[in-house]
C-alpha cells in the first residue's frame, strides 16, 4: 500500500460510520466516498489531516523493529483490500463470541430440564433458515429461501418436521442475479 493520505482516513471513517460499507473494498469505497469527500469544506478535512499526521507519528515512534519475528501488525494496518485489520479481529471476535453465546444458552436449556428431572420429556426445537440473499443497506433486506422446523424429545426422538420453500415476495432492485446464483448453491 502506497503513502495514507487523508482522503484514506476519511474514506476509512465512512466504513466504520456505515455499517453496510465495512467490507468494502478501498476501491469500492472511492466511489462511495467521492462526492461526500468534495462535499467537505477545508476546515472540515483539516480534521483528516491531522489523523494522517498522528498515524505517521505513531508509526515513526513505534517502529516496526517493536515487532517480533512472524508476528502480525494489527493497529494501524490493513488488508489486501484496505480493510482495518483491527475491524477485522474485532468482527472474528464478535463472530467468536456470538458461538461461544449460542452454546452455552444450549446448555443452560439442557441443564435447567436437567435439574428440573424432565430432561428426557422436554421438547426441543431446531430452526433453520436458508436465504437468497442479503443486501448491502445499511439495514440488510434478506430475501427468504428457506424454513425448517424440528421438534424432538430424548424420549420420543423426532417428533414434527415442518419444512417449506418461502415465496421470497419482491426481490430487491439490482439483487435478482445474486439470487439466481445462489438457487443452486
């Protein structure tokens, strides 16, 4: 990656900014950016300007000799597609998280049935649901494919299956090639 500019740090303000943005590509974000960035008056850039000269700062300060042998730069760096490295392993860990949270509510169910002696005849329910896609909007529109019910008990097993292909009702402006992609997937 060439010499940050503030442009970059204004661009990468609006990724943060814009949840919908934040896996963008830099290129990407250019065209994204351009006319906000021209919309800005000098008083306003000044502010960008100065995040240039404090990650030059930092950088020049730190060095990279702080750095061992194979280890990874995370502040301040990015990715191959200009993405903060540090949003980047904030996201894994929120992804991390978010697994870590859906098991252990598991097993809270599990062990509340247990204490309560009735594991064997609580009813469990797995849902899953499959969609077409997911727009890029700042609110997500997801466009539905597919539901899947089950409902089973340690004692009786599987008890019910409700399965069913959605009518994915209005399919978004510039999304119905994404979805033809992904029937087949």
């Amino acid at each position: 990656m060439g010499k940050l500019n503030s442009y970059f740090f204004f661009m990468q303000e609006q990724r943060r900014r814009k949840p919908a943005w934040k896996n963008k590509s830099n290129q990407e974000l250019q065209g994204l950016c351009d006319s906000l960035w021209t919309a800005l008056g000098p008083q306003e850039r000044v502010r960008f300007e100065e995040m240039k000269k404090e990650y030059y700062g930092k950088v020049t300060q730190a060095g990279e000799k702080e750095r061992k042998k194979g280890e990874v730069r995370v502040t301040g760096g990015y990715d191959a597609h200009g993405r903060p490295l540090v949003e980047i392993e904030r996201r894994d860990r929120e992804m991390k998280r978010e697994v870590a949270d859906k098991i252990e509510a598991v097993g809270n169910m599990v062990e509340t049935a247990a204490r309560a002696g009735a594991l064997e005849v609580t009813k469990f329910y797995v849902m899953e649901t499959n969609v077409f896609v997911k727009t890029d909007d700042d609110t997500p529109i997801f466009v539905p494919a597919e539901i899947s019910i089950a409902k089973f008990s340690l004692q009786e097993g599987v008890i019910r299956v409700y399965q069913a292909f959605t009518v994915p009702g209005r399919i978004p402006l510039g999304y119905k090639r994404l979805c033809l992609e992904n029937i087949n997937d």
